[in-house]
C-alpha cells in the first residue's frame, strides 16, 4: 500500500479544515487536506459572525475572500409581528471586527479551498477516510480517492475538520448527545426579484412566528437570498414531505416576506435537516483534534456555527505547532476548557432564545443600551471575553433579566 508521511493531516476543506491548515503551512509545517466532497459543493450555514474575520486575517485567507464581493453583514435584524430589534456590530461592547459576510458556502468554501491550494497545501478532493488507528499521538490513516487508490497517511496529528461527517467522533465512538433542545430545518434559496433598495434588502432577519419558530432571510450579493424555518422537529415534520409547498406555507405565515416571496420560485428543492445538535464526549486525545461540526453543533440561530469551526480550527493549529516546537501543552485546559466556556455562552442564548426569556430582552423597550451594548457582543461571536458581564454571567443573567422586566410589565 502507498504511504505519505505528514505532520498533520487534516480532514475536511471546510472553513475550520482551512485556516488550520493555512495557518500550519505559513508556519512551515508539512500538511495534508482529505475532502469527502467534490467542491464546490452544497452546504448549510451562510451567514456569519465578525469573530470569523480575525481567524481568516491570522490564517493569511482574508484577501482572497475580500476580492469575491460577498455581502456584507453590519449586523443583524429581529422581528416579531409589529415589534423590531436592530443590532449594529459598530455599537457592540468591546474591541474587535464591526462586520463580516452573508455568504453562498459552496461559493466561500471553494475560495477558501482554492486558496489553500494556490498556497501550495497538498488537498484532495473526492478523498474518503476509511480508518484511523493510533499508536500514541501517531497514527496511520487509510484513505481512499476517487479513482478507488487507497492510501495509508502516517501523520504526527490529525485534525479532525469533516463537519456532518464526524470523522474521528465515528470510528472512535465519541458521539453524546447535545444539550440543546431537539430541533430542525428546512430551507432553500430564491432568486430574490422583488428585494428592496438598501439596508432593508441586504440585512440578515430573524422573523419571529412562534416563540420556538422563527425564519431566517439570508440576502447574498448575487442576488439571491437564502430562507429557512427553524423549529421543533415536531413542527418541522408536520409540515409533511413535501418541503417545497411546506416552506412556502410558512412563509406565508410572515406577516413582513409574505408579499416579497409570493409568487417566487426555489432555485432547489428545498433540503430539511432533523435533530441537527450534536456533541462528543471529548474534544481532543492524544494525536488528534476535533473542531467545528464534527465536535459540538448548537443551532443556527445567531450563526456560531463557523465561528465555532474557525475558532477550534485555528486553536487546535496553534497547540499543535507549539507541541511541535516542543512545548508542553495542556490540551485539556487550552484546548477544551476554552472551546467549552465558548460553546456554553452560545449554548445559554439559544436555550433562553427558545424559552422566550433572550425575546423578551431583545424587544423591551425603552432599549436599554448597555444591555444592549453587551448582548451585541456575544452575536458577534466574542464569547471568550469575560470583561463583558453577559459572557461571565452568562448561565443566569438573562434569566434574571427576564424575569425583572417581566414583573415590571405584570405590575403595570
């Protein structure tokens, strides 16, 4: 059997699979990229967070995605019936990016991809992982191509990037469930004939038609705009099999797109993911990381899903060229401590997003703009900066929030 002998190897070409093998590769290190997929490709989760926009900029990546004019994102817009909440990543609390993109993944993904291999990164497309085994922090991976070759990869570390594929979570049986509430989607894209001029047009929304469902409305700069329902997946399966005439029945349950999409056809049949949330019972062990998807998914409501990617992405290159350097790293605190504390700040705003109690902050009013100042900071994904006291206290003070305001209207 043929045999290639790397220091990392790094599966998936995805966001997360891309900035670390970038950020490895201009730090001199040998790196090998398997992609299961042919790109470019189909996938889920188009809207992102400015967090995203410093991984890219360290990775040497952000120049490439600059010159394809994506859409940008300033911010993000709530409604719910008559009610309006507007967040501006300007105003939020903290340093760091005011912007970032609303993006056509299998147009950003191949960029991503395509810059990696102009960079000179040996990545293969069409190329399945069929085994993993360790010996320590070694390991022998078998692949196979597209033309049937199959391949042994001897590498020093393995970072596991394949996303939905959950590679390494797989053959090492590292799969739990997520403690996110079971729910699920469905969504298309159109061609938006009927968008109005300005920030109206180009702003991601987040429309409100039941406490637990809500439609996303993701505009791209070519004219097209994503739109998906999210809800329980007992919601989602009753809207039957037939996906194309469910999503436009909701849509018509939106008092705000119902006459912008009347009438508009999907490009595609519509795609429905169920039971979406996933986690592993560890981040990383001896000779392997995993990140993004492949680790922990919480839901797509305030788009952390490639924030997450790209941040465990870039962390996990980090640790290891230290290791490499011969540094001795505690993967158990550097890595999974700080992935946790992010991914539960995340995880405590979807699950009061879901129990009402995050809405009824968001639509308040008077707006309290501190409050508001802080909450925008963790929407954008900077979730690890414990100054902010919606990050440190995250497990109850929208809780208590909540719960205050709440009182003061029963009083009234």
């Amino acid at each position: 059997m043929l045999k290639e002998n790397v220091d990392v190897l790094v599966i998936g070409a995805g966001p997360s699979g891309c900035v670390a093998a970038s950020y490895l590769h201009n730090n001199g290190v040998k790196i090998k990229v398997v992609e299961r997929s042919k790109f470019p490709r189909f996938v889920i989760g188009e809207s992102l967070i400015p967090r995203v926009m410093d991984h890219f900029d360290e990775a040497g990546l952000l120049d490439a995605l600059k010159a394809m004019d994506f859409e940008k994102k300033f911010g993000a817009r709530f409604i719910r019936g008559e009610e309006l909440c507007v967040f501006d990543f300007s105003q939020k609390f903290g340093e760091g990016w005011d912007w970032t993109w609303q993006v056509p993944r299998a147009d950003f993904d191949n960029t991503l991809a395509q810059e990696v291999i102009k960079k000179g990164i040996d990545l293969e497309f069409e190329t399945e992982v069929l085994d993993v085994v360790f010996n320590g922090s070694d390991s022998v991976t078998t692949i196979r191509d597209k033309e049937g070759v199959t391949r042994e990869v001897h590498a020093k570390f393995i970072i596991d990037s394949s996303g939905y594929g959950r590679v390494l979570p797989r053959i090492l049986k590292l799969d739990a469930p997520s403690s996110i509430p079971e729910n699920s989607s469905m969504f298309a894209h159109v061609k938006d004939v009927n968008r109005p001029e300005g920030v109206e047009g180009t702003q991601i929304t987040f429309d409100i038609l039941e406490t637990k469902v809500w439609l996303w409305v993701i505009p791209f700069s070519n004219g097209n705009t994503s739109i998906g329902v999210v809800g329980p997946t007992s919601y989602i399966k009753s809207l039957g099999d037939n996906t194309t005439e469910a999503l436009k029945e909701v849509i018509k349950q939106s008092d705000f797109y119902r006459d912008r999409f009347e009438g508009v056809d999907f490009l595609f049949e519509p795609h429905k993911i169920e039971n979406y949330s996933c986690s592993v019972t560890r981040l990383c062990g001896p000779g392997y990381s995993l990140t993004g998807n492949s680790s922990e998914f919480l839901d797509p409501v305030f788009s952390s899903g490639v924030c997450f990617a790209t941040e465990s992405g870039m962390l996990s290159a980090k640790l290891f060229l230290r290791e490499l350097n011969g540094e001795t790293v505690d993967w158990d605190t550097e890595y999974t401590a700080y992935m946790r504390r992010g991914v539960d700040v995340f995880a405590t705003y979807v699950k009061e997003w879901y129990t009402g109690n995050l809405q009824t902050l968001f639509f308040h009013r008077p707006e309290n703009p501190d409050v508001k100042q802080k909450i925008c900071s963790v929407l954008a994904g900077y979730v690890w900066d414990e100054e902010n006291p919606f990050v440190k206290k995250h497990d109850r003070v929208i809780k208590s929030m909540a719960y205050m305001l709440q009182n003061e209207q029963s009083a009234q």
